[in-house]
C-alpha cells in the first residue's frame, strides 16, 4: 500500500517539479487548474506513464481520469485498489 507522501514524491521527480516540495502538496489539492499544482495534459500522459512504471497499475478508463488525476488522495486510492 503506498501513502500519498510516496505518490508526491514520484510526482515531483517524475514530472521534475524543483521548486515543490511533498509539504507544498496538500493531500487534497487540485493537480490541475489554477487552484492547484497547475499540471497540464502533458502532464497527465507523465501521470499515467509514472503510475504504470512506478506502481504497475494501468489506467484504463480514459473517462475515469478526471475523477482519478483530481488530487493525490484520489490518485492513491486509484493505485491501492488496482494494484
């Protein structure tokens, strides 16, 4: 089972987010959007890629990705149910 901290850190290494650190991430921040981390659709094909590498889980669903990429809470609950 991973933690949200472990999530965060792949994150900031995976996507090269320097200036970031785990504590900058809220457990329930948006990644996207203006209000949160500020990631992009470049950035969510690294978040699939990342999570498939790192966790050996496949996000399938195309259309459940915008209910699973909202905030690392919900990512990590994605990658501990499928893994």
């Amino acid at each position: 089972m991973i933690t949200t901290t472990d999530l965060k850190l792949k994150l900031i290494s995976g996507l090269g987010l320097e200036d970031i650190s785990v504590d900058d991430i809220g457990d329930e921040m948006p990644l996207f959007g203006e209000e949160g981390l500020g990631l992009d659709s470049v950035d969510a094909i690294e978040i699939t890629l990342l999570v498939e590498k790192e966790f050996g889980v496949k996000i399938k669903d195309l259309e459940e990705n915008s209910t699973v990429f909202s905030t690392p809470e919900t990512l990590t609950q994605y990658i501990n149910k499928n893994r």
